[in-house]
C-alpha cells in the first residue's frame, strides 16, 4: 500500500481522503476488470464516471422492472396532463425567455429544441486531426463518453418522461464506442448543457450533420450520425413529447467532467503528500514538524491526516531526523527548524483535504440527481417547473477543486525551488548536478519551467462563477457556467500533473545525491583515518614521542579533523569536485596546526638564543604535505565513489517505506535514471553512455514520468492496497 502505518502510533485518526481515494481508485479497477457498469439512477459513482470515460467500460442500464415501470409511469403521468389540454413548459410551449408560446404540434416542437441548440463551432480540422493555429474546438472524447452514461442515469430515474428506448439508444453508442463530436464551447450551464447535449441527442435521432467518430487510432471512422446508426444496425430514435428536453435540460457534461476532474485531483493530493515526504528526504531535513502532538493541539481533520500520511511515507527512512528513532539534533548549526514549504505542509494541505472531500459529495449527488425540467412526480400525479439543472453544486465542487489544485502546485513549486537552490538546499550540488557545477546546469530550466506552470495554474485558481451574464433573453439571468469551470479544472488538473512530474524528477535526483555524499563520506572516513595515520612521528613531527598513527578514527583529534572536512564538504558543494576537496584539505590544515602547533625559535632572559622546546610540533612543510595527501584521497576518492554510484545508485534502502515506493516507481518502473550531468547530453553519433544507458535530454525523461501520471499507472503504484502488502 502507499503507506506503511506504524502499528504502535496512539495517534492514528480516521483518514478520510486517503481511505476514500483508495477506494475510489479500487472502485474504479474493479469495473474495469469487469469491462461493465450496470447504472440504475442511483448509485454512479466517480469510479464509474472514470472507468467508463477513460478505459472504455461499458455502461449497461439496470433491467429490474421497477426502473422500466417508473419510467413508463412517468410517461403516462405526462400523458395524462397533456390529455386534459394542460399547458406544461416545454411539451407544448416556447423555451425559456419564448414561454409564452404555445403549440399542438408536439413532436415538431422537440425538434425545433435541438435546431436552435445545435449551434456550436466546429472546424474541418477536427474530424481530420490536422490542428496547427486552429486548436481543437471540440470536447475530448472521453469527456463525452461520461456525458452520455450521466445523462442516461439520470433520465432512468422516473422523473423525465422519457421511454426505456432513448436511454437504451445511447447506452449502445457508448458501447459500440460511437461518440459523437462535441463543440467545446457554448454552454452556460444554466438550463443544463443544452448545446453539448444537443449533438448528443442528434447522434440518437440519426441527424446526418451530427458527426459521430466509431473507434480510435488507425482504424477510426468518421461519418454522420446517420450512417453510423445504419452501420451499427441501430434504429433512429424519434423524439416523444418531452424527450429532447429531458436528454438536453441537464448537467451531465458538467458533472461528468467535474468527476474527472474530481478524481484526478484526490489522487494528485497523495502524490503531494509523497512528494513533500520524498522533499525532507532530499534536504536531509528535521521532520519534527510532522509530529502528531503538533497536529493534536490544533485538530483539524485535514491536518491531523496530511501529518500523519507524511510520517507513514517517511516510516524508515535514515535521511530524515526528528521522528521515531532518529532523534533531532538540538545543537545543529544553520537555521533551526525547516522554511515553510516543508514545516508548514500538514496545515497548508488541511484544507485541501477537506474540501476535497465535500467537492466528491457534491459531485457524486450530482450524478444520481434528476437534473431536467419540468420533472414529472408519479407519486403524486403532478408535473412541477423548477430548475434542477441551475449546475451551481458542480461550479462550486469545480472551483473548490481547482483551487485545492493550485495549492498543491504551489507547494511542489517551493519545494523543488528549495531543492534546486544550493543556498537553501543543505549541501546539495546548485541546480543538483551531478557532476562539475561550472559546466552543468542540470535542473535549471526545470526550475524555471515550475515557475511557468505554477504563473498558469494561479491564473487558472481564478473564479469562473464571478463572470456570469445574463443570457436567452434575460431569462437566464443567472447562469452557472458549470461546464466552463469544469473545463479550467481539467487545465488546472494538467498543470499540477506537469508539475508533479517534474517535481518527482527532482526530488528523486536530490535523493540520490544525498544519498551519494551521504555514503561517499562513509567511505571516505576510514580512508582518510589511514591517511592522517600514515604521518607517524618518526615522517612528521619534531617530537618522536608522539604519534599522528594514534589518531584513529574515534580519537579526538580526528574527529575534529573529521568534522572540518565534512563542514567544509557541504559549504563548498556549489565548486567543482577537485576545488571543492581542496577545500575541505584547506579546511584541515587549521585543525592541524592547533593542535601539533610549528616549530618556532625562543629566546633566554637576557636575549640570546635558547634551545628549541620539544612539544609536539609539525613543520610547514609536512603540514603541506599532509594537506596535499588529504586533498588526494578526498578528491580521488570522491571520484572513485561517485563513478561506482552512477553505476549502481544505493539510494532505495535509505528511503522511508512510501518514499521507496514513488523513488523506486520513477527509477525502476519507468526506468528514468540519475542525471549524471553533462555526459547525458546526446549528440548526433553519440546516443549511448558507455555503460549502454540511452542518452535523453531532460524534457524526454520528465515526459516518460508525465505521462505515467496521466494514464494513471503512478495511481496504480501509489494506491494499490494488496494483501501482501497489508
């Protein structure tokens, strides 16, 4: 599973977003393994939204006799009123702000509903797939799946007045992978997605200029509606009273989107929550922060559960202090507790979590809601005018959603900025090179790349719902611009998965360069021990009593050596390798010279020469010469260590049990390694590093590790809960 709990924690609580988005995407598995959703009206879930519009699961409608007899009950009620001559709204009257219209010619009427909201643009290149300036300007397919099988579920409720037949009609385009095409653009969302499901309900009734694509890939095929329907064998469906009202009069496109959207940002809050674990590892930080007495005295639910989510991802882990048996260290030098991006993350995403969590409601109530109008009561033999499709709940799921978005992008945005920063980062390499700094510049576009996405997703954190206008002859004065919002989610939702991407590749070089000077100084601890034990007495110091052999490992003058050169170590990690040892040689020879002082000339009383004292002494140029060798077996062995390590990185086993799961995901799943520096660089006859690795520039390996974000495959890592693993 994604996190490894820590069974004897008296702090656990209810997690309710993690538990809920595990179960979402188990959900979600379970119907596509099937390759069928059976829809009722009542119990459609986001999962369902997700495996039917993505992963091509077929949605078939529940066939109990109940569902087919509220149906048909609804239908005699509405025949019943329109026996009687009773005026009902949009059956035999006008449409919206044309009300006061009234008409006998009922069929005819359900057709000039569909003439007027047919409306949208298109252009030639979106049947042809030959975009260049002209983008596309329809609605992805997968987004018209879900809209079709959420407008189903709702018209099966009992409520619409609509036959078995029309919901069944489009439950076989869905199956047969017909969809048609879309316009994107057009809807308000007010008296639902009219225009969207206008192209919808004319792939049913067979319309020719209604464009429907059958399959993808090579073998798609595109053609009108109505040879579509012939190729399948499918009969056109011609409308009854009320029935292209009830197929466009509701909020299914907005819904479906918002339950994509929905579900993609829960899972992007786990990598999050991973990434920030993965970030304290690659600082070596003091994860104090994350405890849970901290989260206790100030118990939101969000809080409570981000902390302790990070500690589970972080359980293990032996570059991080501050919890568990990794005590901090309260006499550390430099700043004393982590800057905000870190410290602050639990509170930062408290809110996110829930607020996530109302959005899933609401959408989810959304998608078994009846959502036309007028809406037919069978129990109580009444038909009633209101405005269940005003799409408002989905705005605001959409906009709370986008806004939770933008705060995860922000923090992945500080977090890796810190990573890349050599000022901030705790020793790490600038622009975490691995190699030579002054001719490698590794993470610095991505640096700048973070900040572009983060400027559009902030953009994109704006409102939509502020922009309303009055619309359909000021009868749609209020609007909820569902769809629109929803839409901008779905960038939102993009941004922070480029973001995640990159942030995932960034921490994962951080980490493996931490783990590299981590183990390339427990290497070099023995060897420089025999270094300054190789400078006896008898080769160095004025006093053959004394002897630097003594200075082992856990003698006290060693250690002191020991603490300068890895001090100097971490403050000269922005040079390159052999002026960064030098450095850290330098940064001995004081440590040195205190303690075995120089030889140095002394005087009598009266001013004549007296012998020499025979304390413990060093000359120059021994003092040197020793500078010299521990320059030589920190660079050579810096060298040595480094090549050993681009070979076979150890930096897995120093991981806590979660963060080993996303490092090892990205390393060894995807198979994107360790940027070794300017090596990596391809060149037209240089494709392969001697070792047989492919050479990529950064883009291509951030794009394998998108792209695994996208299709869902890091979900599967992240979230996937086996027995073995319990």
């Amino acid at each position: 599973m994604a996190l490894i709990m820590d069974p004897k924690d008296s702090h656990d609580r209810p997690h309710p977003h993690l538990e809920r988005t595990k179960a979402i995407w188990a959900r979600m598995n379970r119907y596509r393994k099937l390759q069928e959703i059976v829809i009722n009206g009542q119990t459609l879930d986001v999962a369902g939204v997700v495996a039917v519009s993505r992963f091509g699961c077929k949605p078939a409608i529940d066939k109990s006799p109940g569902l087919q007899d509220a149906m048909n009950d609804s239908i005699a009620t509405l025949n019943k009123y329109l026996s009687d001559g009773s005026y009902l709204y949009g059956v035999n009257t006008g449409f919206g702000g044309s009300a006061d219209v009234r008409t006998t010619d009922l069929h005819s009427l359900q057709v000039a509903l569909m003439q007027h909201t047919q409306s949208g643009i298109m252009v030639s290149s979106d049947t042809t797939g030959d975009h260049d300036e002209l983008r596309h300007h329809t609605l992805p397919r997968a987004w018209v799946r879900g809209s079709m099988m959420v407008r189903a579920n709702a018209n099966i409720r009992g409520h619409s007045a609509m036959r078995p037949l029309v919901a069944e009609t489009i439950m076989q385009l869905v199956g047969a992978d017909c969809i048609p095409l879309v316009p994107l653009r057009g809807s308000i969302s007010a008296s639902g997605d009219l225009m969207p499901l206008s192209y919808i309900a004319g792939s049913v009734m067979g319309n020719p200029d209604i464009t429907v694509q059958i399959g993808q890939g090579a073998g798609r095929q595109i053609m009108g509606a109505d040879k579509a329907l012939r190729k399948l064998g499918i009969t056109p469906v011609t409308l009854g009273p009320k029935e292209g009202l009830s197929l466009i009069n509701g909020t299914a496109p907005s819904a479906a989107v918002a339950s994509l959207a929905v579900y993609d940002a829960n899972n992007l809050c786990v990598v999050g929550q991973l990434l920030t674990a993965m970030t304290a590892e690659g600082l070596a930080a003091n994860v104090e922060w994350a405890h849970p007495f901290i989260a206790d005295v100030r118990p939101h639910g969000g809080q409570i559960e981000a902390a302790h989510n990070i500690r589970g991802f972080l359980k293990g882990s032996q570059l991080t202090t501050g919890l568990g048996a990794r005590a901090k260290d309260r006499f550390l030098v430099g700043i004393a507790q982590e800057r905000y991006a870190l410290r602050s993350s639990p509170q930062w995403l408290a809110p996110v979590l829930e607020d996530l969590q109302l959005a899933l409601s609401q959408v989810e109530t959304e998608l078994n809601s009846t959502s036309d109008n007028p809406v037919v009561n069978v129990a109580h033999d009444d038909v009633h005018c209101g405005a269940n499709f005003q799409a408002a709940s989905v705005t605001a799921a959409a906009e709370k959603t986008r806004f939770c978005l933008q705060m995860v992008g922000k923090l992945l945005f500080s977090q890796t900025t810190e990573l890349i920063n050599n000022t901030l980062n705790n020793g790490l390499p600038p622009n975490l090179a691995a190699d030579d700094p002054s001719l490698s510049f590794c993470l610095k576009g991505v640096d700048a790349n973070m900040a572009a996405y983060q400027s559009e997703l902030a953009f994109l954190a704006n409102p939509v719902s502020s922009h309303v206008q009055s619309a359909e002859m000021h009868n749609q004065s209020v609007n909820s611009l569902a769809l629109l919002t929803s839409r901008y989610t779905m960038q939102a939702v993009e941004m922070v998965s480029l973001m995640s991407a990159a942030a995932l590749y960034v921490t994962c070089q951080a980490i493996d360069l931490r783990v590299l000077h981590v183990t390339f100084l427990e290497t070099l601890r023995p060897a420089l021990a025999e270094t300054l034990g190789r400078y006896h007495c008898g080769h160095a110091c004025t006093n053959s009593a004394s002897s630097l052999s003594s200075s082992s490992s856990s003698s006290a003058l060693f250690l002191a050596v020991w603490r300068a050169v890895c001090d100097r170590w971490y403050e000269t990690a922005c040079l390159d390798a052999k002026e960064r040892a030098a450095e850290a040689a330098t940064a001995a020879v004081p440590v040195l010279a205190d303690y075995y002082g120089t030889t140095t000339a002394a005087t009598n009383g009266d001013g004549s020469a007296a012998a020499p004292t025979t304390t413990t002494t060093m000359n120059l140029s021994t003092l040197r010469d020793l500078r010299g060798a521990i320059n030589q077996t920190v660079y050579q062995g810096y060298l040595q260590h480094r090549d050993a390590f681009f070979r076979a990185p150890s930096s897995a086993q120093y991981l806590g049990d979660g963060t080993r799961r996303g490092y090892q995901f990205v390393r060894e799943t995807l198979g994107v390694p360790f940027h070794r520096g300017i090596e990596e660089q391809p060149g037209p006859s240089d494709t392969e590093l001697p070792d047989g690795r492919p050479k990529k520039i950064i883009g291509s390996w951030l794009s394998v590790i998108y792209e695994a974000v996208r299709d869902g495959r890091l979900d599967d890592c992240l979230l996937n809960d086996t027995e073995e693993e319990k």
